[in-house]
C-alpha cells in the first residue's frame, strides 16, 4: 500500500471516531538522541534522557518558552524518567542498577546488573527500583534502601504508583504466555503486597509487559505488552479486577502507555517493525480512535499534559526531540442543528385550538 493511500486510510479511520491526532512541533533538539521521558506535575517542564552518544545527559525543557533550562551529565543511557512534587528521578544502569535524583543530584546503587523501572512515589520521597529479580524502596532524601524484595525469581517489568500515593503496581513474567500484575499498599514507609493477576497475553516468547500506568484518580491501571497487548484493570485498594483486553492488530509492540487526565483516553508509544507509532483508545472500551506513524525508530516514550487531556508529548528512539501533539476532540455542540423529537419540524393540528369557528349561544347571530 502506497504511503499517500495508507495515510489518506488513516485520516478516514480517525475522522470516523470523531477524534484525529495533530502535530504540533517539537521542543530543541538535545544533542543526542532520546529515549527517556517525563512530564513534570505541574505542567512546565518535559525531562528527557539521552541514549548512545558520548555525553549522556538528562535535558530539561521549559514547555512554554521551548527552551532547555536544565542539561544534568549522566554516566550512562538514561534508561527511565519520573517527575513528581518538583523531584526529578533518572535510572540508567552504569556497571550497576543506578538512580540520580534532581535537584539534589543523590545517586544510588543497586547490587543488580541492570535496571528494569524507576518510580517515584507522588510526593517525591521514595523511589521503586526494579532490578532484575529484585524490587527496591529507596529514601530520595538520604538515597538509602529502606526495604528490599527478592520473591521475583522470573525478573521484573515495570512499576507505577498510583497518584493517590496508597499503592503502586509492578509487572512480571508469568508461566508462558502469562504475566503476573501485582498491587502494593503503602504505609508507614514499606509496601505489602495485596494482590496479584495474572493475565493471559499473546505472546510468541516469555510475555513481558515494560508499560504500566494509572489513572489520574487511582482506581484504572492500564498495562501494555511487548507483541501489542494491552489491559485495563480496576484497582479498588486491595484487589485487581481485570475489567477487558485486546491486541494490536499488526502486534505492534508497546513501549509506554499513559491514560489522559481526565480519565477518558489511553496513549501508547509503540513500535511496528522499524516504524514508531502513537495509538489512542477510548479508556472505557480500548477501541482505537486515532494511529499516527513518527517515521523510523520505535517510539520509547508517552505522557500527557497532567491538567490538559488533548497534550501530549513522545520521544522515539530515532530523534533528538520531543515531539508535541494535539488531540482533536469534537465538541460536545455539534456544528449542524439535527432536528429533534421535541420540537416538531411541522406544526399539528392540537384538539384545545379549533380549525374552524363555532357559533356561540351568548352573542346573537
């Protein structure tokens, strides 16, 4: 299929769900190429990290003025990026699983050979390091470990908290084609696991599933998977209800997902072959509303604006920038009236107003 065919196909299919994707622009390039990114909690600022060049870094960009404020040396790919309460959190893996925080540049060492997922509690004082069988909580303030869990003897996927900062989700590999998706309740400064599902996902290897992520009132957590799967389940406090899945149709693989902060949408960064790809679906029912291709490179990054449900941004592994995007939503007042059953498009005759004059016995004729 011709590029113009594929692309006039896809505006078509967009339109047809009411909702398009847009361009629109992209911040300075850094000076390496990306494959890390966050958003910060308050909306200014984009963080992005920096793979396979000579000065790793993590670049920080003002979003409004599209300017760098901020460029912090790393020794190593920036492998994962969380924003939360002004705490910016790097994870890459320099001989040893590692972590440096911004502003305060702490850094912390894990006795693992790679590291799987960082993640910051929303308040910005603890961090979730995932090492290959083994799950850290670390003090951002004195960079030290407080609780270690080692029971992940099949390794580690992801981690995310949720806003309301009373639990977190982590992903495994299961048995086969299963992946094990497990909540932690919070308090007192430890995690308890609460419950674990496990998910049947298509896969042709081990199921992996690196995408997880909450939504904005902490009661969704959407999960992507490496050969294009993605689920929604309920989190209720202490329990995990699947509530549907569904694959991509090309099994595209899925990189990050991010719900929007009204709840109402999901973005998934994914790659498709060479190409990266942004997907969006309805929240409620995981159909596809909207697909924009970004070129070659797999896309590695997604996050929305956290107070504006029709921003995003992405990184791909192939460029230097952070790309911005528009979600176009119909409004809710249609542009043409559609007659309705209240009001007639034609006046009836009604039984109170006769059609005719009668004659009346009190006036003589």
């Amino acid at each position: 299929m011709g590029a113009a065919l594929a692309a006039a196909l896809l505006g078509c299919a967009a339109a047809a769900h009411g909702v398009a994707l847009e361009p629109a622009g992209a911040l300075p390039p850094a000076s390496c190429r990306l494959q890390a990114m966050a958003w910060s909690d308050d909306g200014t600022k984009i963080a992005g990290g920096t793979r396979s060049c000579d000065e790793q870094a993590v670049v920080v960009w003002e979003v409004a003025g599209e300017v760098v404020v901020a460029t912090h040396p790393v020794p190593d790919d920036v492998l994962q990026l969380d924003y939360a309460n002004g705490t910016l959190a790097a994870g890459f893996t320099d001989g040893e699983a590692s972590a440096e925080f911004f502003p305060s540049q702490g850094v912390v060492k894990l006795d693992a050979a790679w590291l799987y997922s960082l993640a910051l509690s929303p308040d910005g004082q603890h961090a979730l390091m995932m090492g290959k069988q083994r799950m850290d909580v670390v003090s951002v303030a004195t960079q030290q470990v407080t609780q270690t869990r080692r029971e992940f003897l099949d390794g580690l996927s992801a981690a995310c908290w949720a806003p309301d900062g009373r639990a977190f989700v982590t992903t495994s590999p299961g048995s086969g084609s299963a992946v094990l998706v497990k909540l932690w309740t919070w308090g007192g400064g430890a995690a308890s696991l609460a419950d674990t599902k496990q998910l049947s996902v298509s896969s042709t290897t081990q199921a992996s599933c690196s995408a997880v992520a909450f939504s904005a009132d902490s009661s969704r957590v959407a999960v992507g998977c490496a050969e294009g799967t993605i689920a929604l389940l309920r989190a209720d406090g202490s329990a995990l209800t699947e509530i549907l899945s569904t694959q991509n149709s090309k099994r595209s693989s899925i990189a990050a997902v991010a719900f929007s902060p009204d709840g109402a949408y999901v973005a998934t960064a994914e790659r498709s072959g060479v190409a990266g790809q942004l997907r969006i679906r309805s929240a409620a029912s995981l159909r596809e509303l909207a697909l924009k291709g970004r070129g070659a490179g797999a896309m590695t990054g997604v996050a929305f604006h956290p107070m504006d449900s029709t921003r995003l941004a992405t990184v791909s592994r192939s460029s230097m920038a952070v790309h911005l995007w528009r979600l176009v939503v119909p409004s809710d007042v249609p542009t043409t009236l559609a007659p309705t059953t209240d009001i007639p498009t034609t006046l009836a005759p009604t039984t109170d107003i006769p059609t005719t004059l009668a004659p009346t016995t009190d006036v003589p004729t």
